[in-house]
C-alpha cells in the first residue's frame, strides 16, 4: 500500500513517542530534515523520502524488535503491515545498514528480502539521518560519527560497523551536499 508521510508520522509517533521519546525527537528532526531535502529527488519520490525518514527507526519499537537489528526488524514490520516495497527497503538499508547486518550474522537475510536502492532517495535519507543527533540536534556527518563512538564505545558492535562504514556514509552525504548547492533555494 502507498502510504503517505502524514501517515507514516502517526505511525512513527505511536510506536516511538512514549516508548523511546529520545528515539522520537532524533526521529521527528531527520523527518523535517528530509521535508527539505525532498527537492532534490524527481517530483514522484518527494513524499517518499520523508515517508522512509518517518519509519526509518521504527525498528526500535519494543513491539517491532526481533532480531534486534532495528533496520531489518524495522522493514519486515513495515513489510507485514502492508507498507509499500521500496519504503519497507529504504529503512531496511538506511544508513549503511549492511555493515551492521554484517557484524550480526544478517547480510544475507537483509540482502535476500530488501533490495538496496541507490538514488537520490537513499542519499537523501541517509543524509537526513547522519546529519542529524539523537536527541534531533544538527550536526556535521563527523559530529554524528564521534558521537555514535563516543555513546556506545570502542568495543560495541554499532561502533565496529560505523567505522567500516564511515566511507560510504560520506560519500552519500557528500552526493546530497553536491545536489543541494546545484539546487537554487
């Protein structure tokens, strides 16, 4: 089903907001953060990032969390409840998420059941997504990355995945930073 960004808000807000009320404020700003980059995609993909940006952490819902990998749990719930194919896809590989799929054993399931897009769209998320901070503050991509290390330590399996990750991550938000000052305001 095509669901629409409004939507995709009232779903995020009942699955996040009282459960992970930090979680929804990161949440809340990467969606507004995506409500101004969706020019930078084609005019039929504009809702769709914000709609992805909306659900992109649904996955750490405590009635969604399976695995617990939140970007596969996220996109197999959204999958289940009827969502949209590539909307379920985007939150499955937000934000460099084969490199965490990799680290817990789940390459190849998020590989199997999710295709990866590469587009304006996925950029545009991710960009939204490591701009912004986990309480909704903006940040540089390398504020982002020092933070996520500093939060969860050098040890921990986020860590150890961002670091290999660190260099496609920029070079989306290195894409998205070219559209944006090719784009007049």
């Amino acid at each position: 089903m095509r669901i629409r960004a409004y939507q995709a808000a009232e779903v995020a807000e009942r699955e996040l907001a009282v459960a992970l009320p930090g979680r929804w404020r990161h949440v809340r700003a990467v969606a507004a953060k995506a409500r101004q980059l969706e020019r930078l995609t084609l005019p039929e993909d504009q809702d769709l990032v914000v709609t992805a940006a909306w659900l992109h952490d649904v996955g750490y819902a405590p009635g969604i969390v399976d695995t617990g990998f939140h970007a596969l749990d996220g996109a197999r719930w959204l999958q289940r409840h009827g969502f949209e194919d590539r909307v379920a896809a985007l939150v499955a590989h937000h934000s460099c998420a084969v490199y965490e799929a990799d680290e817990r054993g789940l390459r190849q399931a998020l590989a199997s059941e999710f295709p990866r897009e590469e587009s304006a769209v996925s950029d545009a998320l991710w960009y939204a997504d490591m701009t912004t901070g986990p309480d909704g503050q903006d940040l540089t991509v390398d504020e982002r990355l020092a933070e996520i290390r500093q939060r969860y330590g050098p040890d921990d399996v986020v860590t150890r995945f961002w670091l290999r990750a660190e260099p496609t991550l920029r070079d989306a938000v290195r894409r998205t930073q070219c559209r944006l000052s090719a784009q007049p305001m």
